[in-house]
C-alpha cells in the first residue's frame, strides 16, 4: 500500500472509531437527546495529549509522521482492542514490512496434501486475498458449489456476501459476515492498495450493499477459534469448531479447518455426507 493510501485509511479508520464512540463510557453527556455516540475531534486530542490540528490533520490523512507513541496514545483514547491498536500502528508504519506475495491461484501440492489427509473434517486454504486455494473432500461435502464457481469468484468474503447457498448455510449469516469481514480488514491493513485485495474489494461494494454497509463500519477482529453453525440441507444443523493455522513454509495461506464440536454428533453427520459422495 502506498503512503498516501496508508494515511488515509487510517484517517478514515479513526474517524470512524471516534464516530462510534460511547460518550457515557468517557463520562461524557450525549451531545444531543438522540446522539449518545460519537466524540468531538478536540476530545480526542484531549485525552490523547495532542493538539487538535495535528490530530485533525491525522483524520484528513495529511503527510505527517505520528510518532508509535502518539499512535498508542490515540488507540487508548478511543478504548480500542489489542487487534485495533495493531491495525492502527501498521498504517502509522510500526509492524513488520508485509511481503507481497503473488496470490496462490492453488494450493501447492504439499498443502493440498495436507487439507486431504485432514478428511473428514471439512477444510480449506485462504490466499491473502482470501480466495479459496484448495479444499477438500470433507469441504465439498459441505459446500458443493466450491468446485463449480469460477477462479475469480472463489473468494471466501465473494461468496459470504453474494452466494444464495451459503447465506442459507449459515443460520447467523449477519454476524458472521460482518465478522468476517472484520477479520478480513485486520488481516489485510497493509495489503489494501495490493490489486488483488483492492479488485476483490471494489466488486464486493458494487455487488453487495451489505458488505459496502459493514465496509463503512471499520470493524477489526483477530482471529479466535469458536463454535460454528452450519445449516446443512442433507444433514440439518451441523456444530463445528472453526481453526486457523499457517504452514510454516507459506505463511502467506492459512488452512482453515472444521472439527465436530464436543458431543454435537456433527461427527455423524459429516460422515453421512461424506458417504453420500462415495
């Protein structure tokens, strides 16, 4: 990512931080009956210990160089988690240079390798652009559109946000895309001017005006294993434990894997499906 876009992104990122704001979190009266949301630039700048120009300046994405303790400074302001606080301090230039790497339109055979032998449980491998590099047969199993959709709309937030079937394969579809997303934006701070990242952005605005309104939000997570819910149309509910891990030679994907949840029966399930592609 270019200077110019790092700032202001991070401009617009703050900003939209200290629009969503809770005032009575500060001890601050609302600024109006209806507006309890939202603190003024100066109050920022106040409780950060900087001037309101130069933090104004910081909103506008002006050619400054806030200082790492500056940045901290601001993050604690706006009360912003671990997660935040690191998107903050790699626009502001203070995490380790991101390496661009060529996206993977495939798994190498050694990871496909790997995602094989994780059968049954279903699981797949993200690009950096979060497309969808390899899976397997467990995966497939579980969403069989993988195989047919194009190269170019194998992208996980694609077809979060645009795929009829996977909308209906998650019964928590409007958290968990908004979560997604979320985790999308912490993951790919440094990487949004990357034309890879920004053309599989720029399409989902266009093509979903879900994805442009959680967009517009800024939210940032980290990745945390949790329990899943999937709405399966040939096995009903299945209950999965969603894991993340990186293979130590390509850190640049991340295999993502679906374990039965603890006395769900979900192992049952996935093997009746499985079957059922034998």
């Amino acid at each position: 990512m270019h200077d110019s876009e790092r700032r202001k992104e991070l401009g617009l990122y703050l900003r939209a931080r200290r629009d969503q704001a809770l005032r009575s979190e500060y001890g601050l009266p609302p600024i109006s009956r209806k507006r309890e949301r939202g603190l003024r630039r100066e109050e920022v700048a106040f409780l950060s210990g900087v001037s309101v120009t130069w933090y104004t300046w910081l909103e506008q994405g002006r050619d400054i160089s806030p200082s790492r303790q500056v940045l901290e400074a601001i993050a604690r302001a706006l009360h912003l988690s671990d997660t935040g606080l690191a998107y903050v301090l790699s626009l502001g230039g203070y995490a380790s240079a991101v390496i661009s790497t060529p996206v993977a339109g495939s798994a190498p055979p050694h990871v496909q390798r790997l995602l094989d032998a994780l059968d049954p449980n279903p699981s797949y491998a993200l690009s950096p652009d979060w497309g969808v590099a390899g899976w397997n047969k467990a995966y497939a199993a579980l969403y069989p559109n993988i195989a047919n959709v194009s190269a170019e709309d194998r992208n996980l937030l694609w077809l979060v946000f645009t795929d009829p079937y996977v909308r209906n394969l998650l019964p928590d579809w409007d958290v968990t895309s908004r979560r997604f997303l979320a985790e999308f934006r912490a993951e790919t701070g440094q990487r949004l001017g990357d034309p890879d990242v920004k053309f599989q952005v720029e399409r989902l605005k266009e093509a979903s005006p879900e994805f442009q309104e959680s967009w517009d939000q800024y939210d940032i997570l980290g990745f945390e294993s949790r329990e899943r819910l999937f709405h399966h149309p040939a096995v009903g509910v299945l209950h999965l434990e969603h894991h993340q891990v990186s293979p130590s030679d390509r850190p640049d994907l991340h295999l993502v894997v679906y374990t039965p949840a603890p006395d769900s029966g979900a192992e049952e399930q996935i093997a009746r499906l499985m079957t059922s592609l034998a």
